[in-house]
C-alpha cells in the first residue's frame, strides 16, 4: 500500500471509534440520567427524554430497553411487550429479553407464543434455569388445554387416541424441562415439587385413560 493511503486509513479508522466512544458515552449519560427520573416518580421527564434519544440513536438496544422498563414500571404490559418485540430485531437481542417475552406471553395464556420465546431464550443460553422451568409450566399448561379437549372425541377413538398420546408427550417435555432446571439450579425446591405434581398428573390422566 502507498504510506498515505495507509496512514489515511488509520486515521478514519481513529476517527470513527472516537465519534463512536464518544456516542456511547451520551447514551450511557442519557440512560443514567433517565434512570435518575424513574426512581424519583417523574416517569413523563424520563420517556420524554429516552424517546427523544431514540430518535437521534433509533437502533440503539439499551435505549430501547430502558424505555421498555419504564413502561414495566407504570404496569403498562402491552407496550412493555410491545418495545420488548422490537427490541427482537436488533443484532444484540439476548436470552433475557427473550425470556422476558415469554414470561409476558405466559400471562397472557399464549402458552404457545411463550414456548416459541422460551425456546429461542434456552438457543442462545442452554443454561438459563428460568426458561426450562418456565417452559416446564407451559408444556403442563398445554397438557391440561389437551386434557379439557379430548372428552369431545370420546365417539372418535383414533382422534381420542391422538390426542392421547400428545398428552403424554407434552407431560414428557415438561419433565424434561423441569428436570433440567433442578441440574442447573442444585435441586430447587419449587422445581422438584413441580415435577412431582407433574408426574402425579401424567400418572392420574394415564391411569384415568
């Protein structure tokens, strides 16, 4: 290469990751001081002032996701979910957020959108404890839905017997899940007392069967 041309190059290079230290640095100090009129109440001064940086920085995660949490903090759910959502699609998007999600999913009773956001979470992060035994929770919930529709196609063996069988295979999937967040939480109580009331009702509904 010509000494210039290289020497030219090094300089844009200096130049971008100071304008880009320099970017992190104000949204760190936008972010910090947001959070400073959270804690005090005034929760108005704090949208205002993230909105307005998302305006200037609109693919900015922890922007997004400090305005997600203001809206946690004033109990509005759906535009939590909604920001959460969006924060989905930028590249820094991680087993939290999608956590989160499927957390939020699960209030809701979209047992099946809260699979979909436990499963990406456990993608990225095989050892959150919290997804598999959230998961754990979904699958039982979906066994029960299963449960409640089966006795409409008690004139329709091969349907009841289908539908049978995924009964079961879903309580499966539950233990599973169950049993993989006691590995990575050391025997928790609540996940052991989980998998035995799973258990419990996959015997019962066999048994019933």
């Amino acid at each position: 290469k010509n000494p210039d041309d290289f020497v030219e190059e090094q300089l844009a290079k200096e130049k971008k990751a100071s304008l880009l230290e320099n970017e992190n640095n104000e949204i760190r100090n936008l972010i910090s001081h947001s959070q400073v009129l959270s804690e005090s109440g005034d929760f108005n001064k704090a949208l205002t002032l993230i909105q307005k940086a998302r305006e200037d920085f609109p693919n900015n995660y922890d922007l997004l996701i400090t305005e997600a949490h203001i809206y946690n903090k004033l109990n509005n759910k759906d535009r939590f979910l909604e920001l959460l959502k969006e924060g989905e699609k930028l590249a820094n998007a991680n087993d939290k957020l999608f956590f989160n999600i499927g957390v939020l999913e699960q209030a809701n009773k979209n047992y099946d959108e809260a699979e979909n956001y436990y499963l990406k979470a456990i993608e990225i992060n095989s050892e959150n404890a919290d997804a598999h035994y959230n998961l754990g929770i979904v699958y039982s919930e979906q066994a029960n839905l299963l449960k409640n529709d089966i006795n409409n196609f008690i004139d329709q063996p091969e349907k009841y017997d289908e539908i049978f069988l995924d009964i079961i295979e879903v309580f499966r999937k539950s233990i599973s899940n169950y049993k993989r967040a006691v590995k990575l939480q050391e025997y928790d109580y609540d996940t052991l007392f989980e998998i035995g009331f799973t258990c419990t009702e996959q015997a019962n509904e066999i048994g019933k069967q």
